[in-house]
C-alpha cells in the first residue's frame, strides 16, 4: 500500500484537500479531525496528517513513500528527498509565499546590511537564517522560536524571519519586511526508497500528474473570442499564448472564432485588450460556468 503524508493544523491542509479533490483524489476520513485517511488511487493509499515542518523529515526516513509541504521545511530541515512537482498555492492565496526578515515599524534598519552585529532574530527557521546571514556577512544571535514568532519582539528579539502570505500579520504587529529571503510553495517529495521502486514511482508520478492537471485548470480559463476575419491579425496579438484558431461562423464565414487558456489572474486585462483589438465578443469557461464579455455598444 502506498503511503502519503498531508498537512494538518493550518489553512494549507484545506488548500491541499480541495487540489486533491479538483485531481480526483478524495481524501476519505472518519471526520474533518481525524489524523487519518485513504484515497482510492490504483488500490488504498494510507494517508496521515502531520505538521508541514515533520513531513520531509517522516518522508526521507521512508516513514511515508511520499509526501507534501512546503519548499522552506525541506530546505530547513535539510532532508533528502526527491522533489517529484511543485504546485503555486500557499495558505491563503493562489501565489507562493515567502521567508522574510522585518524589524519594528520604528526600526532604523531599512537594509539586512543596517542590522547591527549582536541584533537578536528570533525565527522557526535557524538554519536557513543562519545560512542567509553569514551570505551577508552579518553577525546576529539567532533565537529559535517555536510560534507566535511576531510576539518574541521586543523581550526576546530585535527581528524577526517569518513567513508571510499577504502581509497583513505583520502589518498588525507594527512590523515591516526588510528583505525577501525565499519564496516558496508546496511541493510532493518522494523517499529515495520509494523512488528506486518501480511500482511505487509509477504511482506516485500518476498522481502528480493529476494534481498538475487539477492546478493548471484552477489556475487558467478557456476563452472563446469571435471575431471579424479583418481584425483577426490584430487580435490574435492579444490573446494568450496558448490558443488556436477554432473555425468560422455557422452562419457567417466572416467571423472566426479562436480559443486560448489565459491565466486568471490576468484576465480583466486581456479581455479588454481583445475587445480593443476588434473581438466581437469574449466568452470565460472557468470550473464549468461560462460568461461573456461583450464590445461595448459605444465602440
């Protein structure tokens, strides 16, 4: 039986859940606490919930064939495992999330390299705060925080290296982000011993392949632009990269239709640059609804 090691205690667990039901991969368990599970996927896959900062380590021990967290633990805690595919998703948005150093909103500090040496940085991540600060040459005394890790300032710490999804956690502990240490998301890791099984690697790169497939319909829409054929050399400059001229009109040969996948977070815009560019009308297809965007009657 293949094993997987999930998130549990955080919003991640949720964002998780939902991309493995999207990929088919339900996740069924006696309740939404339980810290057990299985997916029907090519026979059971036992399933368990740990804390993110546990799963490279559980993983590379070959505790659990695979697993997912995010990129920070696995640099953290330096486990070797294999990196099988990296989603775009962090706790509370559709982007990835970052490990930075703030100091106090009244901080004179506006670069790592104003950090006086003997400054007191409490953080969950010692060692890849250790490893940033020698890079930069700065002398600091690393305090190893176990949570609430804003808290620790000013009793415990001068700085802090934290993770951040929106921002707005520091912005109401009257800090501010200095410098951008990493960026990261969550990825699906494999343990060496299950990677070097020929079985086991197959189905772990099957599900891969369905959580891909499931973020990257999540991520994009489908648009259908009509068109006149004069104006389809400028149209087609707006459109996404992905696309492909679909036919003409039933009723007017006229009138080309073409199709493409656009990136969500960009859509208002490409819309508005395809009606500029002469689309009769933009129609989203999106997780199954459809609307439309029309040229305005004044155009």
């Amino acid at each position: 039986m293949l094993s997987l090691a999930l998130p549990k205690g955080s919003s991640l667990e949720r964002r998780t859940l939902d991309l493995f039901a999207a990929a088919g991969l339900d996740v069924t368990r006696p309740s939404e606490g339980a810290y057990r599970g299985t997916i029907a996927y090519g026979g059971p896959v036992r399933i368990a919930f740990f804390k993110p900062r546990e799963i490279p380590l559980v993983v590379a021990a070959g505790t659990f064939d695979a697993g997912l967290t995010g990129a920070d633990w696995i640099e953290e805690t330096g486990a070797k495992v294999e990196s099988v595919v990296s989603f775009t998703y962090s706790k509370a948005t559709d982007a990835p999330w970052r490990v930075v150093l703030a100091v106090p909103d009244q901080h004179a500090a506006q670069t790592v390299q104003d950090l006086g040496h003997g400054t007191r940085i409490a953080t969950e991540y010692p060692s890849i705060t250790r490893r940033f600060l020698q890079d930069a040459g700065i002398r600091a005394d690393v305090v190893h925080s176990y949570g609430a890790t804003e808290a620790k300032i000013p009793e415990l710490a001068d700085a802090i290296v934290d993770v951040v999804d929106t921002g707005s956690s520091l912005d109401h502990n009257g800090l501010r982000i200095i410098t951008t240490i990493r960026t990261c998301t969550p990825w699906l890791i494999a343990s060496p011993q299950a990677w070097r099984d020929v079985d086991r690697q197959r189905r772990i790169q099957g599900m891969a392949r369905l959580l891909d497939a499931a973020q990257a319909r999540s991520a994009n829409a489908l648009l259908t632009v009509r068109v006149p054929a004069h104006c389809l050399h400028r149209v087609a400059r707006s459109m996404p990269e992905r696309s492909w001229r679909v036919g003409v009109g039933l009723h007017d040969t006229d009138l080309v239709v073409v199709q493409g996948l656009a990136q969500r977070a960009g859509l208002p815009d490409i819309i508005d640059h395809l009606l500029e560019a002469g689309a009769l009308d933009v129609t989203q297809t999106d997780g199954g609804m459809t609307t439309a965007a029309l040229l305005p009657t004044s155009f």
